[in-house]
C-alpha cells in the first residue's frame, strides 16, 4: 500500500469537471487529474429514481494532502452533495508515486512527470 491515492469526484458537465480539476492541480492539491466522460450515472436521489450524464474528475494526490483537497472539491462544486470518494493505490511505478508526492508537497517549480 502506498501514501498515494486516487480521488474521484462526478461533475455535471465537462466544463465543470475541468474547472474542479484545474483549480485543485493549480492549488497542489493533486498533483494531476483526468477528465472523463461522459458516463451514464443511474441513482435514487431525494427519493426519486433517475439517469443523467456526469463527467468524472480522477485526481492523484496523498493521504496527507486529501482533506484539504476534498474541502477544495467541496467549496468549488456546484451540488451541494457533490460525489467524492478516495482509494489508496496499492502500488504504482516508483518514479511516478515519488512525482506525486513532490508536486502535492507544495514545493516551488516542477516536479517533473
């Protein structure tokens, strides 16, 4: 297991899903993100059955760096409720865990991917 995780969170649209993930990689909050979608989302929400399309927001970041990256996600959402959920990786390419940790670490320039 590792101190790198993914973090997902579903937006609405592409626009909204590319806002999230710019403003949480600008604030090195995580180190990177991908933007995909659409995805058909089937839910109960407020007691009513429902479809809609949602685009998916995948972040990289550490355990250490996530909660202020899921109160960042939060503040900058739209829904009031918004779709966040986090998984350790378990293991990943040396290099690239390191770049992560750098980048989210806040320290100044490149990190180098």
């Amino acid at each position: 297991m590792t101190d790198v995780w993914q973090v997902q969170v579903a937006a609405p649209s592409k626009d909204a899903a590319t806002a999230l993930a710019r403003s949480a990689v600008e604030a090195r909050l995580a180190a990177g993100a991908q933007v995909v979608g659409p995805v058909t989302s089937v839910f109960w929400h407020q007691g009513e059955f429902g479809t809609g399309d949602e685009w998916q927001v995948l972040l990289k970041t550490t355990a250490d760096a996530y909660a202020d990256l899921e109160q960042h996600l939060v503040e900058h959402h739209e829904w009031t409720n918004p779709e966040i959920t986090a998984l350790p990786l378990a293991a990943g390419l040396a290099p690239y865990l390191d770049w992560v940790r750098r980048t989210t670490s806040k320290q100044v320039g490149d990190a180098g991917h």
